[in-house]
C-alpha cells in the first residue's frame, strides 16, 4: 500500500512469490505473476533476464522493471533484483554473481564456491568435498534442475546433491 494513502493493499502474488507486479513475458508479451507460472501455462520458457517491462497490480500501469510504480508508489517487493527481476517478500535474498541467480540468505552466512559452482553454508568451508559444476547437474533421483530450482538441495558427504 502506498504511504498514507488508505487504500487497500492489494493481494498480490501466486503461489510461488508475493509481488506487486506482473511480469510481461519477452518470449510472448503475456503478463504473468512469474516465471513459473509462465512456463506451467505455455509450452516454452520465460527468460526471467531479459525481462524490461511490468504490469502494476494495484493500478495497471505497464512501465519498464523497477521495485516500485512510477504511477502509484505501489511496492512491487520488498526484495527486488535488477539482474534476475526477481520481486518477493523479504526472505534475506541476495544476487550471488557467482551462481547468477538470487539465493536466500542471509549473505552473510554464504560462500560461493567456485569449484561446485554453488552457494554453501560458511559452515562447509574447508569442509565439503568438492565436484565441479555439482550444481549444474539434474537431481539424481527426481531428474529436475538443481541450480534455478526453488526446492532446497542437500549436499551429500560425497559432494552429490539431492532435492530435500
């Protein structure tokens, strides 16, 4: 809700993030709430990067990517990544150009590792095995992409990881 404005918030979000805005695919032109949304309803893929323009929930106005309405001051997310155009609540997400998505942190309690490709707990460093590009790899067991995948991965004493 814009400051002192009185109006009610508006509901805002899908199932899989909590934002103020649509996105308009560049694949399509079709308005979505996301990606994910995007991708269960067409038969081909949102690049979530080459996202310029948005749709205002609260007051419809379609203007370039950005964290709040030029028109109504609506906040399209609390957290907003200019690279990925990721807009949700705050969750401590931070962009790690290393992995070049956005991860939930929070940062400070993360370290890209350049070998595995892959963000890990500060916890695990100098003590995880090492695979390359471990990340880049499908799950084992459920054959879906672990690296953009919003299901948390575990990492195995062996270095593998598995979908939680």
């Amino acid at each position: 809700m814009a400051a002192g404005s009185g109006d009610m918030e508006v509901p805002a979000g899908c199932e899989h993030y909590t934002r103020g805005c649509e996105l308009r695919a560049p694949c399509c032109g079709k308005f979505y709430i996301c990606r994910l949304c995007h991708d269960n309803k067409e038969t081909h893929k949102m690049d979530r990067f080459k996202v310029t323009q948005v749709q205002c929930l609260k007051c419809k106005h379609i203007q370039k990517a950005q964290q709040n309405c030029e028109n109504c001051d609506n906040i399209f997310g609390d957290y907003y990544c200019n690279i990925c155009h990721l807009y949700d609540k705050d969750k401590k997400q931070y962009h790690c150009d290393g992995c070049g998505i956005c991860r939930i942190g929070p940062k400070e309690q993360f370290e890209h590792c350049t070998k595995c490709n892959l963000c890990l707990p500060l916890s695990f460093r100098g003590n995880h095995k090492c695979i390359e590009n471990v990340s880049r790899q499908d799950c084992p067991i459920c054959l879906e992409d672990i690296h953009t995948s919003r299901v948390g991965a575990r990492v195995l004493p062996c270095g593998h990881l598995l979908h939680r």
